[in-house]
C-alpha cells in the first residue's frame, strides 16, 4: 500500500461521518491542461472533454466508501443531463496496479466513460498533485470557460452540487 493511498484512507476512515466539506482547493482556478490515460487504454486531453461545458469531474477510489453510496447519484445527474452543454469526467485515483478493479468498479456502477486514470511518470498523480486533492470522493464544477465554480471533498453534498451545475448551465 503506498504512502500517499494509506494517508487517504487514515483521512476517509476519520472523517467519514463528517458533514460535506468544502474542497481545499479554491474556486476560479482553471481546469488543468493535463492529458490522463484512460481505462480505454487511450489518452484524453481534459479540456478537450470539457470544451464549452459544464463539466463535472468525480475523482474517486475504488476503495472509497462514500464514494460507493454516492457513485449512483453522480451518474444520475449525468444521465439527467444527457444532451446538455454538460460532461462528467471520472477520474480514478487508485493508480496503474488497480487498473483491473477500477474497470470491473466502472461497470458494476455503469460510469459514464472514458474513464480517466490519474497515473503520471513515476507513479505520480498529476490531477490529485496539481489540484492539491486528499480525499475521495472530490467533485469539481468547472463552467463552460473551464474555471472552478464548485468544489467538494469527501462527504458531497448533492443538493449544492446541483445546484451549482444548474447555476454553471445557465451563465
């Protein structure tokens, strides 16, 4: 078990009957230009999959709790969405040994593809680093100009992130 992965669990399994939280990281910080590969086995450039939409990025572990209970209504939304100016990105933070687990996790909740994998060079983690994530889920609401107006981690409260879906569609 890497460090950084047991670090995340310390931190899911003290605060997982904490109320929703505010992401660490700040809104009105721009999307990262970052290519990540895909379960697929292709490479997807973020900001070509969210050029002129909302997108919603959902960065999650297969061993995350709240990230199960939650999973089903973050596909949800993105079926209620379906033909908007709307995407939803999913990108998993387990890293290259849990390839498998993450693809049989995609289809057992029918997650909305491609799935990304946030695996750099030298086992690094460059959304998770770049963004400055430590827990899972995150959920990330970028408007149609690829900047944050929205963050959660851990615990997501799913009114305020439809509502801030809902703001970001209309501006």
């Amino acid at each position: 078990m890497s460090h950084r992965f047991a670090l995340i669990l310390a931190l899911l399994t003290a605060l997982a009957l904490a109320a929703p939280a505010a992401a660490l990281v700040k809104t009105g910080a721009p999307l990262p230009s970052l290519t990540l590969p895909g379960l697929d086995g292709q490479s997807h450039d973020l900001g070509a999959l969210a050029k002129d939409k909302v997108a919603v990025v959902v960065y999650w572990s297969v061993s995350c709790p709240l990230c199960r209970k939650q999973m089903p209504e973050f596909v949800a939304l993105n079926k209620r969405l379906a033909g908007n100016a709307f995407a939803m990105l999913m990108i998993n933070s387990d890293g290259p040994a849990m390839k498998p687990a993450a693809q049989a996790y995609a289809e057992q909740y029918n997650l909305p593809g491609p799935i990304l994998l946030d695996v750099g060079a030298g086992d690094s983690m460059p959304f998770g680093q770049k963004m400055d994530l430590i827990a899972t889920p995150t959920v990330l609401v970028y408007d149609q100009k690829g900047v944050l107006v929205h963050a959660q981690e851990l615990k997501v409260d799913l009114p305020q992130l439809n509502q801030a879906v809902e703001k970001a569609l209309v501006h």
